[in-house]
C-alpha cells in the first residue's frame, strides 16, 4: 500500500494540458520573445551581462568566444553550448542587426550562410553601444532575481540607454506566438522617442515623419508605406522589400543587370544559385552568366544579358520569381508586463519611456543615497579636523579601534560611520590643502544632493535626463539610413519573350477537348491522319503558333479560357493530347466550341459570340486579357439553358450572316452591333419564333460575294452565292434559304461560309461520316432543297457538320 501511495492517479489529459501549459509559459516569457523595455531575449541578455561581470567591454582587449560561452551556461544559462553561441555569434554579424552588440574576431559567417569558425577559435568583447544597454546597471536600476542554481544574481532587463527593440529589431518563434519586429535608424528612433516625450498625444502620422520606416543592415529598397503604416498602427502588416539594382551598358549593345544591395535575411548563395538554375533551366530568355562578384569592397552580383534583350523584363521576372524581392511580414509581438502582446509603435515607444522614467528615478535615487552618506562623512572629517589635537588624543588613549571608535561618538557626537573614516583617515590626509578639498567636496555634494532631489520631485526634470542619454547615444552612434522607403508596391510587367523561348510550334484541338502543342520537325515527320485520338473523336483546329502567343478557348457555357501557348502541354503529334480540364479545371458538361490564337490584345479587333436561343456579343479583344488565368472566365452571360455556338475574332468592319434551324437567313454588318463588356449577355442577333434556334453565325470580308453552304436533317446539301441575299438589320427575320414541305420539312443542321479549298464533314445518328467538296455543288437559289448527299433511311438523320481542319500558318494567313 505505502508503495502505491507514491503515485497519483490523474487523467492524461489533465497531466499533459498542465505540463504543456507550463513548457509554452517558460518557452514564451524565457527564450522565445524579446522584451519590449531592452529588445533582448534571455540568452542575449544573459550573454551580454556574463560579458559585462567579466569586464570583456570595447575598451578592453577580445577574449575567446569559448570562455564567454562557458561563463553564461555555468553562471546563468543551463543550456547547450552551440545555441549560446549562435546567439553570440548573431549579435555580431553586421548584416542580421543595425546595431552589433557584440565585436568578434575571426570568422563569424557570412551572408551566403556559411557558417561561423567554432568558437575556440573566434574572439569577442561586447560593443560601445552595447555597454549603453548597461549602462549604470550596478545603480540598482532593474531589478535581479537568483540564476537557476542559487550561486549569483542576474538582471531581469537592462537599463537600456536607447530603443534596443526597434533599432535591432527581434524574430523568434514560441508556443501559439511567433515575433518579426524589422531593424530601425537609431537616430530616427531617438527622434520618435524624445518626440514622443515632449508630445505624449502624438499620431501615428506624427511619428512616422520621425521613423518613416524600416532601416534594414542590408539596404535594399522598401515598397508600400501602407503596410508600414498598418504595421505602426496595429502591429501586423506587410511590406515588400528588393534589392537595389542597376542596369549598365556594355560594348555591342548588350546589357548588364548588377545588384549591389540585397533584402533582409536573403542568402546570396542561395539567391546567385536559384538565378542560374533558372537561366540553365531556361525558365528565362535572354541571360547569359550570373557572377558572384563580392569582395571586401562590397556585395556586387552580374547578370549578363544577350543581345537586345527586354532587361527590365528580365529584371521584373527576377523580382517576382526569386529572392530578390521578399515580402516582410511585421508581427510585433514582445513581453510586456510579462504578457506577449502585440504591440503598435507608439505602445512600444511608451513601454520604453515608462522603463526609462523608473530606470532614471531609481538611479537617482541610489545616487542621492550615495552623496547623501558622502556627505554626511565628508561633514564629519570636515569637524575632526578642525579639533585635530584633541580627536590624535582621543584615538592615542583608547586601547583598540573599537574602543576608539566609541570614545569619538561619546565624547565628540561623530556618527558610527564618521567615527569609522576618521579612524581609518590616512596620516597625509591632515595637510592643509587637504582640508580645503573636503570642504570643495562637501559643496560639490551639497549642488549634487539639490540636483538629484530636484530630479525626483520634477517630472520634467527627470525626462530632460532621459532625453539628454538619448541624445548622447544618438550623437555618439548615429548613422544614415541604408534603406530606401517607396509609396507604392510596383506591379511588374513581364515581357513574354524574355520568359518563354520564341519557337513556332504546331497546336492542336479534338472536338472532345483534347489539345497539345507539337514541334515543328515532330508533325514534319508525320501525317496529319497519324494524329492519335478516341475512335469517336475528330480535329477541330490546327494551328502554326509561336510559343510567345495566347489561345482563346470559348465555350458553350459562355465561359472562355485563357491559355498561354507555351504553358501547352509539349506531346509529340503521334500521341494524343492532354484533356482540357487537366489544365483548366472545368465541368464535365462543359466543351470547347471555339480556339481563337492571339498575339496581341488591343483595341482595334473585337471576340463576337453568338448563342443558339439569338443573342450576339461583341467585346474588345483587350478586355479578354488576364493575369490570373488557372480557372474558366466569363465570357458572355447566359439566361437559362442558352447555349454559345460560336466565336468569332473580327476587326470590327466583317459581315454576319446568322441561320436558323427553321431555313432562315439573316445578312447585316458588323457596325450593327455595338462593343460591350465581357461579362454581359448581349443583344438579339436574329428575331427567332417559339420553337426556332440558331444553327450557326459565321462571318466574312466587305465587298466579298462568298458562298454559303448549308447540310439538312435529310441528307441534303446546297450551296449559294451571297448576292441571292439581301443585306439586312440586326434582329429581323431574314430571309428564306429552303423550299417550305408540307411532308417532311427540311431544317437546316449545318451552314458554314466556305473557301474555295474547303471540305465539310457530315455527320449522322449512326455515327457515319461523308466528306464532301461545297465546291462540287452545283450553285443554287434560295428556293430549292438542294441535292441529297446522305441516305438517312440507313445511316439515320444528320446530326452535325464541320469544316475539315486545314493546317493554318495563322498569323501570316490572319495578319490585316
């Protein structure tokens, strides 16, 4: 029984919520998050303060890092060597704090991330401005608390002689909080502060005309003083931080890209090393080396650039897909009040304000207790001398010095402790002069004891003492500013051709959405019909492209999609393509109806789409321009079950001729139909009645006289020269291209503007197909049914037609 006594019975739950509540209070308030009165974390604060105690200061020689290490995990910090000395080795390094804490010799890393020599072979001593953070620490200015093992005290926080927190700034990662505080301008900061003293109701406004931002080590340039305004203002916000950047001109025309400065905590090795990966990877046209050309002079990267080449195009890329341009996210997190709490650039300045307003009270006031008893022995010395010959007999007669020491205090009323300086009084002591140097000095206490009273009963007075340190620091360590601050957050513009190789290639479109894009001498080598594709499947497009170019894609959800040439899939011509919906997510009862290739999106050609229930939309081509482009767009809004059955590219003066199923056909221009947005339904193409739809719209040239050929539901195929019709309106009803039956009326399944060379494949129920040449036909008039083509009491109605894809050098074929 007494053996089972020993153990408790609890819930795990209980147990592990008690140890982790526990572990996260001693992670956040011990090791993780800075305090908001000095900016140090414990293992910093600790390191300074072995340093200090062992009198390793700036104007003493270096020690070895080890003995430094050593002292602050046998004194105060009982953790692994490697992360003291990480934290040793941090404070140093110029290129991670504005301000290095610590002076080191030999080699304390690098900025591409090499690491520091171990320390028995590194040395240091702390910093001039580092001893500011001291400063005055054995005046009982902060309070110290026993270090883990009862053997010494250590402080809780520095005096702080000046902002440590957001001149050096903090990051750091704890249980459910994590910190990311940027460096500032010590002068600038000291301006904020001592502005903030004399005005205590100043805005934010206000203080950021004295600290407009973030002053990074490494300079670099800061975009978006919004975020940095946000960030002041409520502790979390974002800015974008590049490197600086030149372009310099070379012999024969060519350009070079040299970056001399880099944004905060970005590796250059890592950075130089990703620039080439994507030059070899030839992710981006037109570099040709990337040199690291550092050396003690400074940081000096080159990108040399081919021939002609976009360089600001290749510099934009660079921006956006590597390290050359970071995002900083500010998330103010600091200890106050031994809370973690957020906090706003004016609560930081105040939480620092308030530590200095109790720092300066409590050192005058161990400094008035020290002249105070000064002068009390200074009095007392003062009063033995001048009865010299009878305090000599006084001492000679008593038998030891605390006899002599009584005999004072009886006989002359000297306190215990003048009785004990002037027992301990040095013989040479009783000259003349020296007699009036205690009484200089006792006037000198006497405006020493006001000065320091005044300081305690004036609160004025007492921040004129903290705005006079701030001062000092400032004149003394003062710096200018490395980083460059810009209103507003650049929108890179990426020319294509520096991104993608410019190569014609060959795209192709199946009519169940199948699409890929081919090179050259792979569809050379082949034949068109070598094509690998579904049984039931069939060509709709065949392009000659450059990779540089963008592909339209409508569908008859009135949706389009934008896609990239060179973001096709590369298949060679004899294997099938990649599903559409592979690429651009998009539903199963969506389908391509429409490719359309585009070079450029301006303002002087226009997408026409036109719906099976009547409705026709003309928007500029510019407007169809995205930047974000992996999901369908709208094109045309649709009412109810309408479906888009075609698309057109035109540069606003083509002729549209639009059928119906019921053998109607309607003639106008272009200009009857106005330019609209993107995302609107459009006007009535054509006057349909109950139970009527729209075929087909097509379009052709002005002042052409094409031929039109139309398919039936019975097999029936006519051609027509324009002329026979009439040029109309918009929305009329057209005129008739069938002879009306009583028995088995024709309707039209098929009508297409046709070439010369074209040929138009008829499909039927059972799935039979007949190509036919439109040129073949004779010519008709609008009166008749034309010929059949089709035995559709054995191969069933025909249900669809197109035109045989031929293969198009689009842009030369397309160019006006």
């Amino acid at each position: 029984m007494a053996e089972e006594a020993k153990y408790l019975d609890l819930p795990l739950e209980e147990v592990i919520g008690d140890r982790f509540g526990r572990y996260s209070k001693y992670i956040i308030q011990d090791r993780a998050l800075p305090d908001v009165r000095d900016g140090l974390k414990p293992v910093q604060r600790r390191i300074l303060y072995a340093m200090h105690q062992e009198k390793n200061t700036h104007d003493k020689p270096y020690r070895k890092s080890a003995k430094t290490v050593g002292t602050v995990i046998g004194n105060y910090h009982p953790h692994g060597d490697s992360s003291v000395y990480e934290a040793l080795v941090r404070m140093s390094q110029s290129w991670k704090v504005k301000k290095e804490l610590v002076e080191m010799h030999g080699n304390n890393g690098s900025v591409d991330g090499d690491p520091p020599a171990a320390m028995r072979y590194t040395e240091a001593r702390l910093s001039g401005i580092a001893s500011e953070l001291m400063q005055d620490i054995d005046k009982e200015t902060v309070d110290f608390i026993p270090n883990f093992d009862d053997t010494d005290y250590e402080p809780i926080v520095f005096p702080a002689k000046y902002p440590n927190l957001l001149v050096n700034g903090s990051t750091g990662i704890s249980s459910g909080y994590a910190t990311d505080i940027p460096p500032h301008n010590l002068a600038e900061v000291i301006d904020a502060v001592i502005y903030k003293i004399e005005r205590p109701e100043a805005t934010i406004d206000q203080l950021m005309k004295k600290v407009p931002g973030p002053d990074f080590p490494t300079g670099g340039i800061i975009q978006g003083k919004d975020g940095i305004r946000k960030a002041y203002e409520t502790g979390k916000g974002k800015i974008v931080v590049r490197g600086r950047t030149d372009i310099e001109s070379l012999k024969g025309g060519r350009e070079q890209i040299v970056i001399t400065e880099l944004p905060f905590d970005v590796n250059k090795a890592s950075l130089v090393k990703k620039m080439d990966e994507l030059r070899l990877e030839r992710k981006i046209e037109g570099i040709t080396e990337v040199r690291d050309e550092t050396d003690r002079t400074g940081l000096r990267i080159v990108i040399e650039l081919k021939k002609d080449i976009d360089s600001q195009s290749v510099l934009n890329y660079l921006f956006k897909n590597t390290d050359l341009q970071v995002s900083f996210n500010f998330n103010m997190v600091a200890i106050s009040d031994k809370t973690p709490t957020v906090m706003t650039l004016p609560s930081i300045i105040d939480a620092y304000i308030e530590h200095q307003r109790d720092v300066i009270k409590r050192q005058s006031q161990f400094d008035l207790r020290k002249a105070q008893d000064r002068a009390h022995i200074v009095e007392g010395l003062i009063y033995a001398v001048s009865i010299l010959d009878d305090v000599i007999a006084t001492i000679r007669g008593a038998n030891d010095k605390k006899d002599a020491k009584i005999k004072l205090q009886e006989q002359y009323d000297f306190t215990e402790k003048q009785a004990e300086a002037i027992v301990m009084l040095q013989l040479y002591r009783l000259t003349n002069t020296d007699v009036t140097q205690l009484e200089e000095e006792a006037e000198q206490l006497r405006e020493r004891i006001a000065y320091l009273q005044s300081i305690l009963a004036d609160e004025t007075k007492l921040l004129n003492v903290i705005k006079d340190d701030l001062k000092r620091v400032k004149k003394t360590y003062k710096a200018a500013r490395q980083t460059d601050i810009e209103d507003e957050v650049e929108d890179l513009q990426i020319n294509l051709e520096v991104m993608v190789p410019s190569e014609d290639i060959v795209v192709s479109l199946t009519q169940e959405g199948y699409i890929k894009r081919t090179s050259l001498r792979s569809f050379g080598a082949s034949q068109v019909d070598d094509l690998q594709k579904k049984d039931e499947d069939y060509l709709t497009h065949l392009f000659e492209l450059n990779t540089t170019d963008t592909l339209l894609l409508f569908t008859n959800k009135g949706h389009y999609l934008y896609m990239p040439v060179h973001e096709l899939p590369d298949i060679k011509w004899k294997e099938m393509g990649q599903h559409i919906a592979n690429l651009i997510p998009i539903d199963s009862s969506e389908r391509v109806i429409k490719a359309i290739p585009v070079r450029e999106f301006d303002d002087n050609h226009y997408i026409l789409t036109v719906t099976r229930q009547g409705m026709i939309k003309k928007s500029s081509l510019k407007d169809f321009q995205v930047r974000r482009h992996h999901r369908p767009i709208v094109g045309m809004k649709l009412k109810g079950d309408d479906e888009v059955i075609n698309a057109h590219l035109t540069n606003g003066h083509k002729e549209i001729f639009v059928t119906s199923q019921s053998g109607y056909g309607l003639w106008y221009h272009e200009s009857d139909v106005n330019p609209v947005g993107v995302k609107t339904a459009g006007v009535k193409a054509m006057n349909l009645k109950d139970g009527e739809w729209i075929v087909n719209a097509d379009v052709f040239d002005e002042l052409t006289n094409p031929y039109v050929f139309v398919t039936t539901q019975r097999g029936a195929c006519k051609r027509m020269a324009m002329n026979q019709f009439e040029q109309g309106s918009r929305a009329q009803r057209g005129l008739v291209m069938l002879k009306e039956l009583k028995q088995k009326p024709h309707r039209i399944v098929g009508f297409h503007i046709i070439e010369d060379d074209e040929s138009v494949v008829i499909e039927t129920e059972n799935d039979d197909t007949h190509t036919v040449l439109p040129i073949e036909f004779k010519e008709q008039t609008r009166q008749n049914n034309g010929s059949f083509v089709v035995d559709t009491d054995h191969q069933g109605e025909v249900t669809n037609t197109y035109i045989q894809p031929q293969y198009t050098k689009w842009f030369h074929e397309h160019d006006e």
